[in-house]
C-alpha cells in the first residue's frame, strides 16, 4: 500500500495542474466575451438574424415585397386585354396589342433589377418604394387607356334583349 501512495500523490499533482490550464482558459474566454460585448452592434444579433432567414444581418428582407410587385404587375398587364377585347376593335385571334408584350418585357427586366437591389437596408426599402411607384404606373396607364375602366364594369351580353326605341 505504501507503493501506491506516490504514484496517487503525482497523479493528483498532474490534475491540479490541468484544472488550473482550464480555469486560465475560461478567463481568457470572459474577457473575450466581455470585449465582444462592450463593442455594441458590431457582432449583436448576428448569429440570431441570421437563425431566422434573414440575409443581412440585423436587416430586413425586401425581395418578398418586390415579387410580390412584379406579380401584380405581370397579371394586371397579361389578363387586363381579355376583358377590354380586340384591339381597335378588329376582330382577331389575340386581344394582345404589341404594346401589352413590350411592357411584360420591360416589367421583368425592371423587377429583375429591383430585387438584385433589395438586399440592403436602405436601399431594400428605396427599392420596394419604386417598384410600389412602377406598379401605380401601370394601374394608371391601363386606367387611361380604358382597359381597368372595361374590367371593372359589367358588359352585356348578346342574349339579352335590348328595349326598343321610342319613337
């Protein structure tokens, strides 16, 4: 039994060391965090923003805004002729005027710019502004050309017996 005695007394020697290594590295890990914390805003909420789906940290996403933009932008460009009719008043296979083809054109390449543009901040929301700007562009374009004023009002059918004249 006395055999053992020394080599337990080197062992707990060697533990009390490695407890100490341990101790020195988590006040080195305190003061770490305590030095990340005194600088505010730089690294605050990083990691939680970015838990969330958001792609800039602390920020605020605009591309939901801008696609939802450009889809109503795109639909009141696309079914807008179907209720107006041909245009001209030509009968034809296609209600479409080259016009309405050049603007779903310009529309995606407008909007396809817009999100490229929306990751910040700022210009995220500058952003979202002029795509609501562009959209209350096309609302007004298509109300003075008589378009919105067709869809909105009802239209007769031709099965419905017109009242004769008075003479």
């Amino acid at each position: 039994m006395t055999v053992l005695i020394p080599e337990v007394a080197e062992a707990g020697a060697a533990a009390g060391e490695r407890a100490g290594a341990g101790a020195a590295r988590s006040k080195a890990g305190q003061r770490a965090r305590d030095t990340a914390a005194q600088i505010p805003g730089q690294y605050a909420g990083y990691s939680k923003e970015l838990g969330r789906g958001r792609l800039t940290p602390g920020g605020r996403n605009y591309q939901g805004i801008i696609l939802a933009e450009f889809l109503a932008a795109v639909l009141i460009v696309a079914v807008m002729p179907l209720f107006s009719g041909a245009p001209d008043g030509k009968a034809g296979p296609s209600p479409y005027r080259v016009n309405d083809i050049t603007q779903l054109a310009a529309i995606g390449a407008v909007y396809f710019v817009l999100a490229l543009l929306s990751s910040g901040e700022r210009s995220g929301r500058v952003v979202a502004w002029f795509g609501g700007a562009v959209l209350m562009g096309i609302l007004y374009k298509k109300t003075a050309s008589g378009q919105l004023t067709a869809a909105i009002s009802p239209t007769p059918t031709t099965d419905q017996e017109t009242p004769p004249a008075e003479a």
